[in-house]
C-alpha cells in the first residue's frame, strides 16, 4: 500500500493535463525550463565522467597489444582481475611502467581493475543523476561508449609503442580527471538524500544555469527523495523483495547481454584471432577500429530519436551477425572450403560486431540501470550488477582459449546464440527510459512490480 500511494503521487507530474507554465509563459509538460540545458558544468562534468571511462576502455584494451612484449620482456603470462577502485588508476599504471617483474605487474593490474569496476556503475549513475531528461542517455551513451573507443585506441597505439611507453600514454586521461574533480559538482540527487539541502540547490543551480528557474525541478527531487527514504531499505538484503524483483531480473539480464556476446574474447584475444585467420595484427587492429567513431557519434543521436529499447535490440543483432559472420569463416577454414575468403570474413565479423557493441550494447544496459533503481536501494543495486557483469567478464575471458581449442567456429556461433537471446530478452522485459525523469521511471517501475 506503502508502494502505490508513493508511485500514485508521483504519478501526478507524468499526466498530460498536468501542464507546468515556465518562466518564458509558454506550457510545457517538461518539469521546468531547465530539463533541455546545457551549461559548461554540465559539460565539464560529462568530460571528467568521460575521462574515467576512457581510462577504463584503455585497461581492457591494454592486454592484448602489450601482451607480447611483457611476455618477452618480464618472462610472465598476463591474468585479468576483476575492478572496484577508481583510487587505483594512477598507482596501477605506473606500477605497470616501474614493474620489473611479476609482483608489481599484477599490483597493478589490479589497482586498474579496481578502478575500471567502479567506473562503470559510477560514472553512468553520476551522469543520470545530473542531466536533463531529454539530454541523459545521449550524455551517458557518449561516455560510456568511450570504453570500447579507448579500447581501439589502446590497439592502435600498442602496435606502435612499447608497453611501457603505453602504460605511461594510460595515465594521461587519469589526470584530465584528477583535475576535473576539483571542478565539478556533487550530484544534486545525493546531496538531497542525506539532507544537505543547500548545497543541493546550488549543485542544482550550477548545473542549470544561474539565470534558470530550478524550483520546480528541486521540489520534484525533494519529494520523491523523502517518499522513497520512509521505506528506509538500503541494505543489499532488502533487495531481494518482490518488489525490487523486476528491477533486479531487468538489470542482472542485461548485465549477462553485455558479457556472453563475447566482447572480451574479442579484446583479450585479438591478437590470436588475427593470428589463427591468417591477419597481420597492426592491419587487423587498424581496419577494426574505423567503425568506433561513426558508430559512437550514431548511437548518442539515436539514444533519443528511437529510444533505449529499440536501439539496445538492434545493437544485440548486430553484435550476433558479426560473432556469426567470424564463426562463419572459421567453419570454412576448418572445412578447407573457401580458405582465401577467411581474412576477409573475420574482418568483416569483427567490424560489425565492434560498431555494434558500440552502437548500443556498451552503453546502453549501464545507462537503464543508472535510472531503474529508486536511490534507497541503488547502491546496492549497483554492486550487485557490476559483480555480476565482471563475472560474466572473468568466465568469458577465462573459457575463451578452451573455446577455441574446442571449436574456433563453435565458440563465435556461441557468443551469437547468447547476442539472439539477448535480442528477446529487450524485447520482452526491458522497459523504456526515454525523456522521463528519474523519479518517473522508479515510480512507474514500483507499480510495474
């Protein structure tokens, strides 16, 4: 009952005849003036969110060129551990850089991972907390997307340095960060949550505009938070109640999307898949990184012209036509059929699945969960998601290499078969996001479940 006068109240502002008049007298349904501007704030905090999440893309993306060179160098196999501690980007490159043998090179594999763990539910979630409605998941879409596009760029860039010489170029956007948080807001959202209540209107105001009216926008905020905080649950128990039950089920599902279509098999190991296709590396690294941008660039403007759903199931599709297309040449080497078309082939697979993931999948399941959890419950939400993406990150990365041996082609049919049900999956349970305000997802979802 608690739940339904909550959701019911907060309703109110969603109705069509519920329409607010702004400061320039013309009716509008948007809660305020506010909800379309871009202020340099809000801009420079997208770039220091940005900055994090292209430090994140460069750890993953730094195994595979460097890995040939610390094997030769240090005499050492490289493992991937799972990430939780912004703190830790620095001290890890740097550790890698200094290392002089295995110890320090896993000390700082390490401190980046813990980084890298955090970033992703961090950066999206700060990003939704402090932008416009109808500005949010083209925002979050461009900077989550910087993980893979820094990725590429670790590719291109290791097969012209070393790798220490790389792990240096890592830390620079650490930096860029480091001095950019001396500049940006808290979220105005969280400083609500724990009753700073005039910090929280001038976080509010810096990011709108001095000259914009946020009232509005700042007693929306305000209500939802004191109705949401009487339930009084934010212990990771608490979460596995009916009513969080969809929420959970829709967050974890795309979690597990994101993962089994394969991409880190395809990061960790691009080396030896140019290798068993019969492709020079530098060439390989070079032509698969020519989507990134376009497919980023489409993919921020699509957020909002279609809509999260439509887009993530489209991104899924493509993701399984390119794992299908790299199974595909792999059958017919395996076959002898065909064999001079496998380089080809495998670029082209690899082509498409990147512009796809970049399209959609890479940012899209962290942009719906940064809104679908009510802020009682969404670190917990948080953690629960992210421990189970790099789960899913560890057993694909881990499995890759007795995939393979198994089966090259039968590894990529695999990943495609997990990117189809993906496809079904959105379609069926993922709910869409776009141009409502965080307190209208989270109350609509609270009757949902």
């Amino acid at each position: 009952m608690e739940d339904e006068e909550l959701a019911e109240s907060l309703f109110v502002a969603q109705q069509p005849g519920n329409i607010r008049i702004i400061s320039n007298g013309v009716g509008s349904n948007d809660t305020s003036a506010s909800a379309s501007g871009v202020t340099v704030v809000l801009l420079l905090s997208a770039f220091v969110t940005a900055c994090s999440a292209f430090t994140g893309g460069f750890v993953v993306g730094y195994s595979a060129p460097a890995e040939s060179g610390i094997l030769a160098d240090l005499g050492l196999s490289t493992a991937e551990t799972m990430w939780i501690l912004d703190i830790f980007y620095i001290m890890g490159w740097l550790a890698i850089y200094f290392a002089k043998g295995a110890w320090l090179l896993d000390l700082g594999r390490l401190s980046l991972g813990f980084g890298f763990g955090l970033t992703c539910f961090v950066a999206p979630t700060y990003l939704s907390e402090i932008t416009p409605k109808i500005l949010r998941g083209g925002f979050t879409s461009v900077t989550m997307a910087m993980i893979p596009f820094s990725l590429t760029v670790a590719y291109l860039i290791g097969s012209v340095v070393n790798w220490r010489a790389l792990a240096l170029i890592g830390a620079i956007p650490c930096l860029l960060l480091l001095f950019g948080l001396f500049f940006i807001p808290e979220s105005p959202r969280w400083l609500a949550k724990i009753g700073r209540e005039m910090e929280f209107e001038a976080a509010l105001q810096r990011l709108r505009g001095k000259n914009v009216n946020t009232s509005e926008e700042a007693a929306d905020i305000k209500d939802y938070t004191e109705n949401i905080q009487q339930i009084s649950e934010d212990k990771i128990l608490h979460l596995f109640q009916q009513k969080y039950a969809y929420q959970l089920i829709v967050g974890i599902g795309l979690m597990v999307l994101q993962q089994f279509g394969g991409l880190y098999g395809f990061a960790f190991y691009m080396d030896e898949i140019f290798e068993l296709a019969g492709v020079p590396s530098i060439i390989g690294f070079i032509v698969v990184s020519i989507p990134e941008i376009p497919a980023i660039a489409l993919g921020s403007i699509l957020i909002e012209k279609f809509g999260r759903r439509t887009l993530l199931m489209i991104s899924a599709t493509g993701e399984c036509l390119g794992c299908v297309l790299t199974g595909l040449s792999f059958l017919l080497q395996s076959l002898n059929w065909w064999k001079e078309a496998t380089p080809t082939l495998v670029l082209s697979g690899i082509l498409v699945f990147k512009a796809s993931y970049s399209l959609g999948v890479g940012a899209i399941p962290w942009i719906i969960i940064s809104e679908i959890f009510p802020i009682n419950v969404k670190g917990s939400a948080g953690s629960i998601c992210n421990l189970v993406n790099w789960f899913c990150s560890l057993l694909v990365s881990y499995t890759f290499n007795f995939l393979v041996e198994w089966s090259s082609a039968g590894t990529f049919f695999l990943y495609a078969s997990m990117s189809g049900l993906g496809v079904l999956f959105t379609a069926k349970l993922v709910p869409e996001t776009r141009w409502r305000t965080l307190e209208e997802i989270q109350a609509s979802l609270i009757t949902h479940s």
